[in-house]
C-alpha cells in the first residue's frame, strides 16, 4: 500500500499532468484512503443547493472546477497553486453547511477553509510558500461574485495585499464553469467586471 505521502504526491502529479486530473482523482478515492485524506471523502456527503449546483455534491462540483483549471493551468503564474486551490477551493463546505429556511448554505467556508487546506498541505510538508498561496486563492475565491454584485463581503482591498487578483480570477472563472450548464461567455463576462472593479 502506498504511504499518505506517496498518496499526495501522486495527486500532485495528477493535478499538474493529466488533461483531465478528475479521472486519476475519482479512482483514487473511490478506495479507502487514510485519515489524512477525509477533508476530501467528506465533499462526497456534502450537499449543495441544487439551484446554483446541479451537478449535486461538492465533490462532484470539485471535479469538474479541478478539469477546468487543468484546460487553464498554462494561464496561470504558478499552475501548482492553481491546480491545489482548484482542489481544496471548498475544503470548508463540510463545516460550514446548513439548511436555513429549506435552503442549502455554506457561509464563510471560505474562511473555515483556509485553515484546513493550511492543515491539509503543512501535514504533508508542502513547500510553505506554496500552501500559503493556495490558502490565499482559497480565503479570496468568492470575491469574484461579492465584487462584481457589489456585495458587504467584497474586500478588494484585502485581497490586493495577500494574493494576485489575476489568479483569483482564473480560480474564479474555473469555480463558476464547473457546474452544469454554465455559460461561459457569461462567465466570461463576470471575470471581466470583476477585473475591472479592481482596476486592472
């Protein structure tokens, strides 16, 4: 049996070759792995409003953003934190979700998230500038929709000084597309405003 390390590793390689990372990834877990790895088991059980989620789970939703940032990770000034942000973008849905009033919600799992993809890659010695910057693009992922609906929750401000808007917005973009039915000239469009409203 492979070591939780050799495991990781393994995922590493998947995330930065395969044209499709998700193949390897469903494999991978659809076996029993060690307790390292039940922040991502746990996306399986892990519901989401099926109006903005059709595809169901966060797993299921994870795969798809973790193929799409793969298409893009050539866009990317550091595809490895890319392609672990694309990965561990909603590590903090399990903690975070509720149903209020019949709605499925998952409040501040971004921020519940960087803790734990922070737990996550340091238990495996991940290279500390590389886990911070996967932390960062996951504390900010949102962003994208608070800024450009000019929600309360926007900070662009915050997100300037700790991470590179640019790559919040091609995590962002891979975040949106990887539902069913998204629309990607749309999608295209929300990238552009929000990149603007920041003013690049």
């Amino acid at each position: 049996a492979m070591t939780p390390s050799e495991i990781f590793h393994q995922i590493g390689q998947h995330l930065l070759e395969d044209a499709r990372p998700s193949q390897a990834l469903e494999q991978l877990f659809a076996q029993p792995l060690p307790a390292e790895f039940d922040p991502l088991q746990r996306l399986k059980t892990t519901k989401q409003s099926p109006v903005h989620h059709p595809e169901g789970n966060v797993w299921n939703h994870t795969m798809l953003v973790v193929d799409e940032a793969a298409k893009r990770r050539g866009e990317s000034k550091c595809p490895e934190a890319l392609m672990w942000a694309a990965l561990l973008h909603d590590i903090g849905k399990p903690d975070t979700t509720r149903v209020r009033k019949g709605k499925i919600t998952s409040y501040d799992h971004e921020k519940v998230g960087v803790e734990l993809a922070r737990r996550f890659l340091s238990g495996f010695e991940a290279d500390k500038a590389l886990t911070d910057r996967v932390c960062m693009l996951i504390r900010y992922h949102m962003q994208i929709l608070f800024v450009v609906k000019d929600m309360p929750f926007a900070d662009i401000n915050g997100m300037k000084k700790n991470t590179d808007v640019t790559e919040v917005a091609l995590l962002g973009l891979c975040d949106r597309l990887g539902r069913l039915h998204a629309d990607l000239a749309a999608e295209k469009a929300n990238v552009r405003c929000f990149l603007e409203k920041c003013g690049r």
